[in-house]
C-alpha cells in the first residue's frame, strides 16, 4: 500500500494517474451527483491536496494564519484580478440593455442589410451587444428581436437565430469582459488587450464559418415557425422606418416586464457603439503603449492607469450611467436598482472561478504540471493542442464552458510558465482553451435546453443546428489559433 501510494506521490505516470483520478470524482460530483459545481471544484481540490501529500499548513493555512494557504491565494489571487471587472462588465451590459441599445442596433442593422442580409444583420447584432452582455443575458434580450425579424422575412427562425448565437457565443468565449477569458489572463497570466486582440482573430473566422456560412446553410432545411404567443406587442409606426417609430421597440423586450428601458426615447446607435468601443479603446492603449513607449514615459503611465480593465470599465460604466440614464432623464436611485439587479447572478460565477482557481492550484503545487510538460515533450504534443483537448474532455463531460476554462487553465499554467511564451504566444494557448469549452453543447449544458425554449426547437433540431455551430464555431477557432501559434512560437 505504502509503495503504491509513494508511487501515486513521486512518479510522473503516478502524478498523472492522480490528476486523472481528480477529474473523474469532478466530473461523476457535478453530472451524477448533481453538486453545484463550486461545491464540487472545492471538495475535489482539497481531497486531491490530501491524496498528494501536501502538508496541511499548505493547503488550508494554520489557525493563526492562513493567507498564504493554496486555499486562500487560489480563491483569493483570481478574484482579486476578475471580480471588479466582471461586476462592472455586467452593470455596463443591463445599463447597455435598458437604455434600449438592442432596439436601435437591430434597427439600423436591420435596415442597412435589407431583407435578405437580415441573418447577416442578426449575426452582427450578436456580435456587438454581445461584447458588454453575458451569453444568456444576451439572448433573453435579442431573442424578440429576432421573432420579428423571422416573421417579417416569413422563413424559418433558425435563420436568423443562428448568426444571432453564433455572434453571442464568440464574445462570451473569446472576449473580456466575459468570465472565461478573464480568468484565463489571470490564471495564466496574459494582458487582457493581447486577450482581445487574439479574442478577435481567432474568434472572427470562427463566427464567419459558423454564423453565416453554417447558420445560413442549415437555416433553410430546418424549418421552424414563429409562434403567435413569441411575437412581441410592436409599438405604433413600427417597421416604417421613420426614425424612433421605426425601431422594433423598446418595450417589445422579453423578459423585462416593461422595465428594460431607461427613457421612452432611444438612444442613437453611434451613441451605444461609442460606449462598447470604449473600454476596448482604453485597455489597447495600455497593451500597446506597453509595447511601444518607454517605460519611464508619462504618455504610458497615463495609458496604463486608465487602460487597467477595471478602471477603463469603471470609466465607461459612468459614461453610460450619464448619458443613457441621467442625461435622458433617469435617476440615480434608478441606476442605482438596475446596479443591484444586475449583479445579483454574478455572485454563483465568481464562486466557481475562484474554486476552479483553487483547484488549479492544488494541481500545480503537486508537480501534476511537470509531469505533464515530461509527458508531453515525450510525446511531442504542444502545449496548445493538449489545452484545446483538455478542455474540450470537460467540456463535453460537464457542459458548464466556465469549468472546463478554470480546471484546464490550471491544469496548463505550469506549463506555460516553465516554457516562457510571449504575451501573443500565452494569449493564443487561452484562446484555445476557450475554444475547447465550447465544442458540442448538448443536453447536460444549460444553454442547450434556453436555446431549445425560446427558439421553438425539439431536441433533435437543436442538435442539428446549435450543437453543430458551436463545434464550427470551437475547430475553426481553434485551428487559427494553432496556426498563428506555430508561426510565432
């Protein structure tokens, strides 16, 4: 027993059998036990810590001090680097989604395309109001917009859901300030303006391929109807095209009960784009000022202090909070509720990150990651194709894209700290990562059956149009990813 145990402790093929093990009690907790999966992630990582051989003092700290515990610094290290910026991400999103910026997007989207570029406009519409808003968020809001645009055109609604999901799925995926990415930079230490560069490279090809190409092919052999009871009341003059009577409505937005909107007028579309576009402005600046300007600069501390995410979010949240809210008559006390309400499901997210963070820090600290850069040299598998296939595993095991991020993440980071890769190089590994975790949503994924409900699909319909789009949407990402990864590693 002895020897066994030693050698599950001390040896490469020991180690990995541990992680292996580790991950089948995580997975066989969260889809046979049904244990939230921050129940789980922490429970698995501190029977991992024990079954290892870590002290103690290690793992949870001692009585009079326990900062330094890889229980404390795992929770504590990536929330430290994501919580500000995913709060203040999502208050930007509802404040984004109240003022009625959907309405005036799809609109203008709507009538720049023309009736048959509609799926196109819907994919862009995705797109865009995807970047500030999280995934299922974005489709509580877009969905009746979408209905709209399907029974104006009279085709099949797959047709235009398609491009709309792909677009929300790419931001959720690849972009800051959604969970995934941002706890990729932390946990394998990469800038969020290399994160969105990449975001967009990888990403793009991959909404090309899936939303469009796919979501256009497969949209005129699933027929699905609209349903009266999913159509929206319209506002008068809506469809006319003159000006805000011709937006499909603010008040038509599922969902919301009549509180989604700010202001009875809505704001203009150069107006929301401007305040997407800003933090994304700010945090390059920073990235980029790094690269290019002395580092003793005052043109680069100015950049680097407002291109921190958290504080080019927090510039851009008070923009909104003026110009979409008190400037168009809004209250602070208002704003202030629509804060409130907001942040009210990000409180289980961060939860699961900072168990996820936990549990990637217990792998590392028992040289699980060494033995796999052993493995893998042996093998000849490079680190990005081993973080696309791990995370994909998960993915597919579990359904939730947010654990197979934060257990892949840190089942790599070792990795990539030992090899010491560029900025660029770490950046294309996270987006493989991210890629990994969204290949084949199916049933045990909650956003399969949300998918399912609001867009009037059976099960095997979302399987032929959903399932299929984001594993487009995964190998295409990811197979840019390990091109540009080859060319500059």
């Amino acid at each position: 027993m002895g020897a066994t145990v030693d050698w599950l402790r001390t040896t490469t093929p020991g180690l990995l059998v541990l992680c292996g093990l580790a991950i089948a009690v995580l997975l066989i907790a969260i889809i046979k036990v049904k244990l939230e999966p921050f129940v789980a992630l922490l429970l698995t990582g501190l029977l991992l810590a024990l079954a290892a051989g870590l002290p103690v003092s290690q793992i949870v700290g001692t009585p009079l001090k326990a900062g330094e515990s890889l229980l404390e610094t795992g929770f504590g290290g990536i929330l430290g680097h994501i919580a500000v910026i995913i709060g203040l991400g999502t208050v930007l999103g509802a404040i984004l989604e109240r003022s009625g910026g959907a309405d005036v997007l799809t609109d203008k989207l709507l009538k720049t395309f023309g009736e048959k570029g509609a799926p196109v406009a819907m994919g862009l519409l995705g797109l865009i109001f995807g970047i500030p808003v999280f995934f299922d968020i974005g489709i509580f809001v877009l969905a009746p917009l979408v209905y709209v645009a399907a029974k104006r055109g009279g085709r099949s609604l797959v047709l235009y859901a398609m491009p709309m999901l792909a677009g929300l799925s790419m931001t959720h995926a690849f972009l800051p300030p959604h969970p995934g990415p941002v706890a990729l930079g932390g946990l394998l230490g990469v800038s969020l303006g290399w994160l969105i560069v990449m975001g967009f490279v990888c990403g793009i090809p991959g909404f090309l391929a899936a939303g469009i190409v796919w979501g256009t092919w497969i949209g005129k052999r699933v027929q699905v109807d609209v349903p009266a009871e999913f159509l929206p009341l319209e506002p008068p003059g809506a469809g006319t095209g003159d000006g805000a009577d011709g937006a499909i409505g603010a008040d038509s937005v599922g969902g919301s009960g009549g509180t989604a909107v700010l202001t009875k007028s809505p704001p203009s579309v150069a107006l929301i784009g401007s305040i997407i576009a800003i933090p994304l402005v700010l945090i390059l600046g920073a990235t980029f000022g790094y690269q290019l300007l002395d580092k003793d600069s005052a043109l680069l501390q100015v950049l680097t202090f407002f291109g921190t995410p958290a504080v080019a979010l927090l510039i851009t949240v008070l923009v909104a909070f003026y110009l979409l809210g008190i400037r168009r008559g809004s209250t602070v006390q208002e704003l202030s509720t629509i804060t409130a309400e907001s942040l009210k499901p990000v409180g289980m997210v961060l939860l699961v990150v900072g168990a996820g963070a936990f549990f990637g820090k217990v792998i590392s600290a028992t040289g699980i990651g060494t033995a796999l850069a052993d493995t893998m040299s042996a093998a000849g598998l490079p680190v990005i194709v081993l973080s696309y296939l791990i995370s994909c595993g998960l993915r597919i095991a579990q359904g939730s894209a947010t654990v197979a991020i934060v257990t892949t993440g840190g089942i790599v980071a070792p990795l990539v700290t030992e090899q010491g890769y560029s900025q660029m190089s770490i950046a294309l590994i996270a987006m493989a990562i991210a890629a990994g975790s969204i290949i084949a949503s199916h049933v045990n994924d909650g956003g399969f059956w949300i998918i399912s409900k609001y867009f009037n699909m059976t099960v095997k319909q979302t399987l032929q149009t959903w399932t299929v789009l984001e594993t487009i949407l995964s190998v295409v990402s990811f197979a840019v990813a390990a091109v540009l990864f080859a060319v500059v590693s």
